[in-house]
C-alpha cells in the first residue's frame, strides 16, 4: 500500500512540473500604428524571438492599428492589466508619470546616440522603476525618433513661419507648450484622430519622425516638410505587471532578452532608412526645408525656464552633458 501510495505521489508531481512547464500562455500585443511601420516590425520581432525561444509555450498575438486602443488608452488598460503588452510612443507617458516629460523637452538631444546613452543608462532605468509602481513593466526603450514638422500651408525657414499654423500634438503639455512658444496653434489630439483631421483640412499640420509620415502618406494631405528634429521621441516596450507576474524567471528572463532583441531592432532600422524615407517623400512631391535650428532653440528658452523647477536643472545638465 505504502509502494502504490509512493508511486502516486511521484505521478502527481510529474503531472504537476509537466503542466507548469507547459502551460500555454498567451500575450496579446497592441499598438496604434499600422503594419507598415517600424512598430509592427518591432512587435513581430518580439513575436518571433519569444516563441521559438519559449517552443510556443507562449504564444504573442500582435494588434495594429489601435486595435486595442489608441495609446493613452493602451497605457491605461496596461495599468489595469486589462491588456498584456503595448509598444507605445513615449509622449503620453507624461500623463501618469510627469517626471518622464524632461525627455520630450525641445531640442534637448542632438543625436541618436545621445538618446541611447540616457535611455539605456541610469536615468533610463531610474524611470524603469517608477513605471513598475503605476503597473507598467517597461522591458525596453525602442525607438519613435526625431520628430520634424509638416503643414499645408507654406514652407519653415524660422519661428516666424509656424506663427497661427494649426499643428497636431500628442496629448502631451510639453509638445503643447513647444510648439505655442514657436507661435503656433497647438491642437492636442490622438494621432487616430489627427490622420482624418489632416485629410479634412481642419488642422494645418503635424510633427512625426520620417518613417511615420512616410508610412501614412502625409505627403497627401501636408506638402511642406521641415527638418526641425525639434524632439527625440523613444517608444517604450511594456508589459502589465499584472502579466509579468504570471511568468516563471525562467519565461521573464526570455520576454525581457526579446523586447530588448526588437528594440534593437526598431533603432537599426530607423537608422539605416532615413535617408530612403526622406527621398521617398521628396519624390512624392514634398518641399523639403532644413532650417538653422539656432532661432528655434532661442524661441523656445521658456519652455525650460517653465519645466526646470519640475524636473530639477541637474536632471536637465545630466541629459545635455550625457555624450
């Protein structure tokens, strides 16, 4: 009796450690760009980095085009653990945690490289740890890029161009704040919104790095492109905590290694097609300007002396003198 019972125990325990080590998990994906764009190709990358490394004991269904939400509903449902993981532009961030907003300050890096260094660095992951206390389980720092400026209306060789132009923002109060010291009417929406606002002519313009106003067509509706590189915009691979906390280490260790594998990724790419992307908007027809960023830097001094006492002139100093 005492064998039988001693079998069944062992049986149990394997039953037990085989139905843990391939319990089926599923993550599901979203993000509010289209399938064209670096994100998709990001989140596929992760897609495919974690189930082959994982034999499909987790498998990533992936959700473009604000299917599940656009990106400030994206980080609310993350919050809630309502949905798994979002690959989200940083700007909406602010929102739920202000002290993020002094990456979004104008001009404050002056290359990718640059960017990478703070982001990847300590201030990086000092942020990393502030998302975890809203529910947000940041796993790596990908890549929006640098943000230029289009319109409908007339060419930008300096500030004095922008004055009254209609210009879409994120929701986000520094970009609000930027583009009214530049002297423009800043009109905060979801980019969801902003692409029929654009086709409507009820806005003048947006700002968008390259690869976002190549992929959708902005050269349709906006003819005039300015290389103002006026914010480095990353974005920001996140699971909920709720989810991270149903992974073994084993299976954290894996999601982590992948998300930071397709921000690579993201980064290679924005990089290496740069070029294509601008030639692929001049040749649809864009009036390219590469203005002297000396007058916007000057025009938008307030901005700094407005934010300096929420995030600390150090913090700021810190950034710039990052190289």
């Amino acid at each position: 009796m005492k064998k039988v019972f001693a079998v069944a125990v062992v049986l149990c325990s394997l039953f037990l450690m085989s139905g843990c080590a391939f319990a089926a998990i599923e993550i599901k994906l979203g993000h509010a760009i289209n399938e064209q764009d670096v994100f998709h190709l990001a989140a596929l990358k992760f897609k495919e980095e974690v189930e082959a490394k994982t034999g499909g004991e987790i498998t990533v269904l992936v959700y473009p085009n604000a299917t599940l939400g656009d990106e400030r509903n994206l980080l609310e449902s993350l919050k809630m653990g309502t949905v798994d993981m979002g690959i989200i532009t940083g700007g909406p961030v602010i929102n739920f945690l202000p002290s993020f907003g002094v990456l979004d300050l104008p001009f404050l890096f002056t290359s990718p490289e640059h960017a990478y260094k703070v982001l990847d660095g300590s201030i990086g992951q000092d942020f990393i740890t502030e998302m975890e206390r809203l529910g947000w389980k940041c796993l790596a720092y990908g890549e929006r890029g640098f943000r230029n400026l289009t319109n409908s209306k007339r060419p930008i060789e300096k500030p004095e161009d922008i004055k009254d132009l209609k210009i879409r923002v994120m929701q986000n109060p520094i970009y609000i704040d930027s583009f009214t010291a530049l002297g423009a009417n800043a009109v905060p929406m979801a980019w969801t919104e902003a692409l029929t606002a654009l086709q409507q002519g009820t806005i003048d313009g947006q700002e968008n790095p390259l690869n976002v106003i190549a992929a959708y067509n902005i050269n349709e509706s906006n003819k005039y492109l300015s290389i103002t590189r006026h914010a480095y915009a990353p974005n920001l691979i996140m699971m909920s905590m709720r989810m991270w906390g149903k992974l073994t280490p084993e299976q954290q260790t894996i999601v982590q290694d992948s998300a930071k594998t397709a921000a690579k990724l993201n980064r290679d790419v924005d990089n290496e097609k740069e070029a294509e992307w601008l030639q692929q908007l001049k040749d649809a027809g864009m009036v390219v300007t590469e203005p002297d960023l000396t007058k916007f830097r000057e025009a938008v001094s307030s901005v700094y002396e407005k934010y300096e006492e929420l995030y600390g002139r150090e913090l700021i100093q810190s950034i710039l003198d990052t190289k």
